[in-house]
C-alpha cells in the first residue's frame, strides 16, 4: 500500500535467528542514491546493498532484490535481512547472495510550497514490465557495479512486501529470463492498479508455466478495502499457481497487514526458497455428492393452487442474430391482469422450469406465493441461443458468448425483444423493486451481469454457483463492485469449497471475492456456502427456496458499512458519498454545457456554448447572471480575480472581467480546449488538436510549447499545492502528470491515473479473453478536492483517483446518453460536485473533506 511501511514494519527480536547467529560472519552494507531514471523520471530513491563475508569475486554470487528495501534491511525491524543472511549463508541453508534493498521513487517538489511525491504505488502496483525494466536497464547496473553476481535466473530472486510483493511477482512474472524466484508478504494480488487479473493469467500457463518459484506469505486477519480482500486474493493466486503446475507455496500466518508474523517466517521462507528440493504445495480437490433430498417447499402440495407454464414458440434474436431459443412462461395462480406482477427471468430457463429436475422453479413458486412469502411472480424461462444452422444442439452454442461476457448485450436482448412479448400478454410491473433475475453458473454471472448494467430494470439478483472466473472476463466483477458508486440491487448467492477449479478460475475463491467485494460496498447481499458439493444444482437445487424468501422479503435494506480495512490514505468512495444524496439538476434546456469554475466563496460558473453565455450561479440563493455572451470551452479564476477562458473556435484564449463582462484577447492562434491558471498567473492550456500543453504568460502574453506526445490532451487541472498538474487523455487510456516548476516548467512526465474504458459493443469478445474494450477513454475536464483526489469525466462516468494516482472509484454519469464534458467542485464549502452533462448542469453533494 501507499504507506512507507513504517507503519507496518512491527519492530521485533529476530527470534529467526539460530544460538549460533553471534558466531556468523556479518556481511557488509554500503548506501547510495539513485536519481537518474528515464522509466521513472524525475525520481530519486535511497538503497543499499549487502554483500556477504563469503563473497567472492572469482565466483558469481547469488542475488536478491528487496523493494521497501530499508524496512527489510532495518536492524531491529522485522526482517534484518543482513543478520538472516549472515546466519543462513554460514549454515549453507542459501548460497553467498548479495541483497540489493531499493526504496520506492520519489518526485521532490521544486515548486515553493509543494510537497513531495511518491511513485511508490504507481512503480509497484502497476502490471506490464515498467518496473523489471527500471531494475534490469537502470538501477542494478549501477548498485551491482563491481559485483560479481550470477546471471541465472535459478539465483536470481525477488521479493516485497504489500504493494512490494505483487511488484516482485511482476517483476519475475514479466522477466522470468532474470529473476527464477519470488518471495511476496502480504501482497497486494487486489485492485490497486489491476493486480487482480494474475490468477486469470496464471492459469492460462498450464502447458507453458514460467520457470519461477515462488513464496507468498499472508495473514489471516489481513485487509478487506476499496481494492479488494488480501487473504482471498492470495489463497486465489495460490490456487491459480497450483492448477497450473508452479513451483509454489502459500504460508498462512496470524496477524493483517503488517510485518511481524512475516518476520516470523522469514527465515524458514528463506531456506524453502533457496532449497533446490523443497515441496510444492498440493491441490486438494474437495468435490462431493452427497445425498440430495429436495427442501419441503420444492415438494407439490395437492392444497396449493398450480401455476401454468406455457412454452413459447422458438424465438429468433436480432441482438444475437443467427440464433434461436427455445422459453417458456410461468403464470402463477393469483395472478390478476388489474393489478402489476412480479419478474423473474431465469437463464437456462427450461432446467429451472423442469419439475423433475433440483430447482423446480414452478412448485416453489407455487408454495410460496400461496403461503405468502414471495409476491404472484411471473417467471420467463429462456435458454441460450442456438445457431439457426444446428438449433438442436444439446449444448446451446451461443451460451458463453450471451452468458459470460460483459456489457449490455445480454441484457438488450431481454429488455428489447423476450420482455416486450411477456409485457404485451401480462400486466408486469415496472417497479424494479418487483423484477428479479437468476441462473446458474454461466446463467449466474449473466443475471447478475443484466442487473449491474440496468439496475432500473431488474433490482434483484439469483446466483447459484456463478462463474464470476475468466470465462470471458468475468473475473474482474469483484474488482469493479469495489470501485463503483453501489447499485440498488439486492444479490443472493450460493457457492460450495468442492465447486469447479479449472483452466478458467477458482469458482469457490471468485465467488467468494465476489461476495466479500458486495458485502464491502455495502449491497444487501446473502451468500449461502457449504463445504464439498461439486458444480451443479444440488446445493443451490437445495437453498433455493431459501433464497426465493430471503430475495423477495418485504425488508429494507440499510447498508452497514466497514471501511477498518481502509489505510490512512485509501480513501474509498463509501467516505465520500453522502447518504440519500444523489444528482439534482442545477441548469436544464441548455444547447450544451461545458467549462464549470467555481470562485473561493463557492458561486458556480458556467457556459451554454450554443446561447452562447458565459453564467454565474449564486452561492447563496441560486440566482442565475450573465457574465458574457461568449462560447468558452474551459474557465478558470486566475490569482488576479479575472476569469480564464479557452474559445477553439477562435483560436484565443481571453481573460474576462467577472464584474463588467469586458473581454481582452490573452494569446491567439491557438487550439485551446481546457485551462488551468497556477499561483502566478501562468496560463497552461491543452491544445488537444496539436497533441501539446502550451503555457501562456498573463503578464507578457509570452506563449510557449511545455510537453508534447499525449495522444488528445484535454482536461487539466493542479493540485491542491500547484506542484503536480494532471493532463487527461481522451484519446487513450490514462491520465498524465507532471511535476511543476519555477516558471511553469513541467517534467516528471509519467502515466500515473489508470483510466476505466468502456466496453466496445462491436469489438470481438473472445472465450477466456478480456471484453474488448474502447482503447479512448474520452477523459474530459476534471477537478480536485480538498483531500487531493482527482475527479476526471469520462465516458464512464466521473473516475475518482487519489492523490497518488489510485483509482479510487467511479459514479456513473446523470444521463448516460449526453456527453459528460467536465465538472468542478463548487457550492456551499466547495462541497458539491457540479458536472456538465450535455444539455443539464448537475451537482451531488460529497464529503470532500475526508
């Protein structure tokens, strides 16, 4: 995590050490400072290197690299590397190795009154080789200089604790030529920069594993946060390691996220790393079948009226086209046409529908609506879709690519083509509080998928067994839940420890992830577990009239939320979000809203670049005025009191006089998009056509190119104290900083915020792939709060980064179908985010504080 660890770091005795440890050569540690990095510039960082008493120059040395590398090497601190060393090389339990110990970056401020920068998470956090990269080119030829050390990888190690620990996976994942084996400590395998995705590509190595060895240690008691659940993570990449075929093993230990039961272990860590004949940990399959007997309520009672089902004629989609489908009807008994009924649809619909198979949907319904504890409900039983060609298939052809991937076009053809036939025949009701979805396994990712992406639509979910694994990418919900404003949808789950572990994922760890990730945010979510049980029906075919009265309980939910696992500087979205706060609509009936700026009192600014006017909204009492009769694209007070503006279409950019409306010609031919205005008075401005930042002198008009590369630079915005500018990219995937100097100047370029891409609809979604995902994010304007974080429009949505460049979240934006152009932080004690969404100025109130 972002922390520096000494935090973390719990001193200790080395109680590692054996008696003999006083009688051990001690090894020898020198310091240095590395500040000459192009993969991480403007960086500076200490280390250290140690070599041990036996060295020897004649022969290649063994070599380990600790990221956080002075709380490894720190006397007294949990680890003392050196003394561990010193005593294990002398007891020939690991060969004489020098132990690099490099510190994460750091950008220090040259700007008066800034403060420094870490990188460490983007550094270590961060998948790809950047890192290994830095190590291998930059940094090791330097601290190595004059050390003889071994180039084979089997000697060649690395290892990190929390963030450390996922960056010297990476590092060995990413450069396995280099570095044959890893040692993580409580390592963050979560989302902080996309770490989740490992177990999903580790498994796809079955038959060509990487030649890496490797430890991971974790606590049991370890963090649950706004990037994921550490313990899960781990044992999941511990499984993921064992399905295929690694070199592994996974300690579990007392303690969270800290390093004293890491310390502990270390030694014996140490000796099973280096120990050429040490033992893999073993799968253990823990799949059963035992016994089923249907729940009392999934037995027909002669005193119970009987719904119908009616099968429907084999439909043909137009969302999937090419297939067709076989879908029945369930009409309950009480079903009364004056009054609106119940939904639920059900994926693998005729299974569900069957009597004489374990879910018996119809005599449960029938049970239950007769004794009152679920509403008259009409269930649609769909099957996947069938290629016309061969629409007999036992095995629905189109099944993985309808139930398994993400996006909405599942989800489309059930609200675009089977509903409007249920809705022309039956009086279904809107309210999405009455409209459920459920499936299994495939059809249980697919319900909840339907759900996530049209909550107004279906407002309760079913999963029995679901395949939230990397069938088609469906193992990044949990990641996603975590990071995204909650949804009014309430989710029941069921899942089993001897459930499928296969080429696509863990179904008992993605389950349970995926409901860690629910319960974390919040949602109203029951999840059923039992040891053994194989993948199948027996045990959700068992709960499921369970989950049918806990789903549709007359019972509102009130979220309880616990954000313990949140460090100091993870600031989750739950602290930000206000209860019972969402968008109210400032401005509507505009032509198209852009450029909000706010003024230090909190009165809100805005342009209508189709009247066009520049208006002012008052603070106190809402009051609209006209400033000036002018498009701007991007606005901004300067130090001065004048009002900053981008005009494209004129290729200027103008100051205006707030009080009087006067406008003067600042700098012209130009392309100006988006603005911000530092301390002194500089104007930096993106030229989004011409792929620059420009600054421009208020005083001498004096303009001048400061960075050029970004793809389509476009909002910007400094932080807090006018040391680091954010550029957004609209037309890639992230969104760049940069150190601010004396002047303006601009350097420390580096891709810090990873931007959420929308999914592209008409890509190609392949089986055991990543969805396709639109490479431009669209990020827009953007603006910062008082704790630091950064909020940029997207296509998406308003993505939420903290101060560091982490991802903290994403709220949806008002109306998904107009532009989402910019937003500011304005109102009462700049507590309400304001967004330009097209025609409508909205704003949400938020704790910005926190």
């Amino acid at each position: 995590m972002i922390k520096f660890f000494n935090a973390i770091c719990v001193t200790l005795s080395l109680m590692a050490v054996s008696h003999s440890s006083a009688q051990s050569l001690e090894g020898k540690v020198t310091e240095g400072v590395f500040a000459s990095s192009s993969v991480f510039p403007g960086t500076t960082r200490e280390y250290a290197v140690y070599v041990p008493a036996q060295y020897d120059a004649a022969k290649p040395a063994s070599l380990m690299v600790f990221m956080d590398g002075k709380n490894y090497m720190k006397a007294g601190g949990s680890f003392n590397v050196p003394a561990v060393f010193d005593e294990l090389i002398a007891d020939g339990a690991m060969p004489p190795t020098v132990a690099v110990f490099v510190n994460p970056g750091t950008i220090k401020a040259t700007q008066a009154g800034a403060a420094d920068r870490s990188t460490r998470s983007f550094e270590y956090d961060s998948m790809g080789d950047r890192y290994a990269t830095f190590l291998l080119d930059e940094f090791l030829p330097v601290a190595l200089k004059g050390i003889n050390v071994s180039s084979n990888p089997a000697d060649r190690a690395v290892c990190g604790i929390s963030s450390g620990g996922i960056c010297a996976f990476t590092a060995a994942w990413e450069r396995p030529g280099q570095f044959g084996k890893v040692m993580s400590h409580i390592g963050s395998f979560t989302n902080i920069r996309g770490g989740w995705a490992y177990p999903g590509l580790i498994r796809k190595t079955k038959d060509k594993a990487k030649p890496i060895k490797v430890y991971l240690q974790e606590g049991k008691d370890d963090l649950n946060n706004l990037f994921g659940n550490w313990p899960l993570a781990n044992q999941d990449m511990a499984a993921a390691l064992a399905f295929a075929g690694y070199h592994h093993k996974l300690v579990m230990t007392e303690g969270g996220h800290g390093g004293q039961f890491a310390g502990q272990v270390f030694s014996d860590a140490l000796r099973w790393l280096w120990d050429s004949e040490s033992q893999s940990d073993v799968a253990v399959n823990k799949e059963t079948s035992p016994a089923w007997q249907p729940h009392p309520d999934a037995v027909a009672r002669e005193d119970v009226a009987k719904g119908v089902v009616t099968k429907m004629e084999s439909f043909e989609s137009k969302v999937f086209a090419g297939t067709v489908r076989d879908w029945a009807i369930y009409v309950p008994a009480q079903y009364d046409a004056s009054k609106p009924t119940a939904l639920m649809v059900f994926q693998d619909g005729l299974r569900f529908a069957d009597v004489k198979q374990k879910w018996r949907v119809p005599i449960v319904f029938d049970n239950l609506i007769a004794s009152g504890q679920m509403p008259p409900t009409i269930a649609v039983f769909v099957n996947p879709g069938n290629s016309k060609a061969k629409p007999n298939n036992k095995k629905p052809s189109n099944r993985s690519l309808e139930y398994d991937g993400l996006g909405d076009r599942y989800s489309r053809f059930l609200l675009e083509e089977i509903l409007p036939i249920v809705e022309s025949k039956y009086n279904i009701s809107k309210d999405r509080e009455m409209r459920a979805i459920g499936g299994s396994s495939s059809g249980g990712i697919c319900a909840f998928t339907a759900a996530w992406e049209n909550p107004e639509s279906f407002g309760k979910v079913y999963s029995s067994v679901g395949s939230f694994t990397n069938l088609r990418g469906g193992n990044v919900y949990p990641s996603l839940v975590r990071k995204t404003e909650p949804k009014a949808i309430r989710v029941y789950m069921a899942d089993s420890s001897g459930d499928v572990d296969n080429a696509f994922g863990s179904w008992p760890w993605a389950n349970q992830l995926m409901a860690s990730a629910l319960g974390y945010m919040g949602y109203d979510v029951r999840f059923d577990w039992a040891e053994g049980y194989k993948h199948g029906p027996d045990f959700g075919g068992l709960k499921f009239p369970e989950a049918m009265k806990w789903l549709w309980r007359n019972e509102t939910h009130t979220p309880v939320l616990n954000t313990d696992g949140d460090l100091r500087g993870d600031l989750t979205l739950l602290k930000l979000l206000v209860a019972g706060e969402s968008w109210e609509v400032v401005a509507d009936g505009l032509g198209f809203a852009d450029a909000p700026c706010t003024d230090a009192d909190g009165n809100f600014y805005f342009c209508d670049m189709k009247a066009p006017a520049v208006y002012r909204i008052d603070v106190a009492d809402g009051a609209r005025t006209v400033i000036a009769k002018e498009s701007i694209s991007g606005l901004e007070f300067g130090p001065d009191g004048m009002l900053y503006g981008c005009q494209g279409a004129k290729k200027r950019v103008v100051a205006i006089d707030p009080k009087t409306g006067e406008v003067k010609e600042l700098a012209s031919d130009l392309a100006p998009n988006d603005l911000a205005v530092t301390a002194d008075g500089l104007v930096l401005i993106t030229e989004t056509k011409h792929h620059r930042v420009t600054r421009i002198d208020t005083r001498t008009g004096e303009v001048s190119v400061v960075d050029e590369g970004i793809t389509r630079p476009n909002g910007i915005a400094l932080s807090n104290d006018g040391g680091t500018l954010a550029v957004s990219d609209s037309g890639g995937e992230h969104t760049w900083t940069f150190r601010v100097g004396a002047g303006g100047s601009l350097d420390a370029k580096m891709p810090m915020m990873e931007m959420r891409l929308p999914i592209d609809a008409k890509g190609e979604f392949k089986f055991n792939e990543a969805p396709p995902y639109v490479k431009a994010s669209r990020g827009d304007g953007m603006a910062v709060d008082k704790a630091g974080r950064y909020y940029v429009t997207s296509d998406v949505g308003v993505q939420i980064f903290d101060p560091t460049g982490r991802q903290c979240g994403v709220l949806p934006e008002p109306i998904a179908a107009n532009p989402l152009t910019s937003c500011i932080l304005a109102g009462q004690n700049h507590q309400y985010l304001y967004v330009t969404n097209g025609d409508t100025v909205f704003r949400r109130k938020l704790t910005v504080q926190d």
